[in-house]
C-alpha cells in the first residue's frame, strides 16, 4: 500500500550552518527550489552563532531598503535590544528591564513600523490573565544560573506564548511560542532552542535569527558561560507571496559576491 503524503510533510534534513546570516540563505535556497516555497517542521543548528556574513547581510539590505521591509537589527531587537542595551543602558541589565517600556514606546521610529507586540517584553514580563506580578523570566534564568554553587547541566523552559490571551486567535499570535536553554556543565556552554509556529523568511527571519543570537550573547555574558549553538525549529518556514523573486535576486548577489572573493 503507498505511503499517503501529506501537505506539511516534514523536510528530512537539517540545516548545520555557522551563524544567523549563513544559515538564513541556507533556507531561503531550499524554499525557492520548493513547490509553493514553503516547508514544515524545518530545522535549522548555528555553531557559529555570533558569526555575521557582511555580504549577505549587505544584499538583504538592499532587498530591505527596495521593498520597504524592516532592517535586520529592528526586527532582531524585538528579541533583544542589543544596541539600545549596550548605548542607553550602559551594559546595565537593570537599567534596561527599568527603560524599556519608554524604548517600546519609540520603537515605530526605529522599525520602520510598529510590531504587533515585542518578544522580549513577554521574556521579561510574562504576564498571563491573573498573574498577581509580572514574571522577568530572564532574570530568573540568569539569577538561578549565578546563585547555583553545584551546577549541573539543566533544561530551562521559558515561553513566548500566553495562554490567557494568544489561544483564541486564529491568526496575528505570537511566531516565536517559546525558548528553551539547555546548561552544558562538561564545557560551561548555553544553548538555545527556538521554536517558531510560522516563520516568515522574507521580511522577518534573518532578524529573528540574529536577535536570537543577541539574546544568547547577553545571557553568555550575565551568566559567565559559553556560547554554543542555536537551534530553531520552524513547523511553516515559507517565503512570503511576491518575494520570490527579489530574493533569487539576493541569492544572485550574495553567489556573485562569494566568486569574486574567491578570485581575489
């Protein structure tokens, strides 16, 4: 009897690459060789997390700037602030919980458009339907990692999703539904996994990927750990209608970009 197949059957590989850029065109040449330029259950591992490709993200740039899409860093901050972090807070992590709100509160401005919500506010203010007090689950994370005297590795679990408020939608819940650290003691290193229900790999993706690994460069640093590798399972990767062919274009460039290097 044949094996019946299913629309979201699951794409069998998984993607190893270094870091958010290289792994992001990854993606995007295996959904512009699809039917529909979409696929499930993707997988994609970053050994290389904080590693940047200033080609790639160069072509994507020009991509953003031509089609109105936002910038790579304006949607990496909705996962983490890293450059309002760094210059409006000094470094200092309470001051960034403490300012943030005024910060969302301008973020249209350096977005380009206003998001529909901030994914670092639900890590640092996860606040469901009858929570007497918000919950920072990043502090959480980083106060149980600095006061454990005996570490050990550990799963920690932290989610994006509120059931009080995101269950009931249909469409516009939250894409990125939850993050997990996974504590290595042989070699001291953080890993984080990311699981997203719908990814968008034109407008939105690549900035995911390098806001997720903004996030675990500030936990790496709060918690004196090192980085290892950044997971992200993606149940509907797909490539957004009308976008395909600016980015067989980008796809174009970045492979141009990589033969001259190659001859110089």
């Amino acid at each position: 009897m044949a094996r019946v197949r299913f629309k979201d059957e699951p794409m069998q590989e998984v993607i190893d690459a270094s870091g958010p850029s290289a792994g992001w065109l990854r993606v995007i040449e295996k959904l512009l060789a699809l039917s529909g330029h979409e696929a499930y259950y993707l997988t994609v591992r970053m050994t290389a997390p904080f590693e940047r490709d200033l080609v790639i993200d160069g072509a994507f740039a020009r991509f953003a700037r031509h089609r109105g899409v936002p910038s790579i860093d304006g949607i990496a901050a909705t996962i983490f602030p890293r450059s309002f972090y760094r210059f409006n807070c000094e470094g200092d992590r309470h001051v960034l919980y403490m300012r943030y709100p005024e910060f969302r509160a301008r973020a249209p401005r350096f977005l380009g458009k206003r998001p529909t919500f901030s994914y670092f506010s639900r890590l640092v203010a996860w606040e469901p339907v009858g929570v007497d007090a918000p919950v920072n689950q990043l502090e959480a994370f980083i106060t149980r990692m600095r006061e454990h005297k005996a570490k050990r590795e550990a799963w920690y679990f932290y989610p994006i999703i509120d059931p009080t408020r995101d269950l009931n939608k249909i469409m516009s819940g939250p894409c990125l539904t939850a993050i997990d650290l996974k504590y290595e003691i042989e070699h001291n290193t953080l890993n984080l996994f990311a699981f997203y229900r719908d990814h968008e790999f034109a407008e939105k993706a690549l900035g995911n990927y390098v806001g997720l690994s903004h996030l675990l460069e500030f936990l790496c640093d709060q918690t004196k750990t090192a980085a290892g590798a950044i997971t992200c399972v993606s149940l509907r990767a797909r490539i957004e209608q009308g976008y395909a062919g600016d980015l067989d274009k980008v796809l174009a460039e970045v492979q141009r970009g990589a033969r001259g290097k190659r001859r110089s």
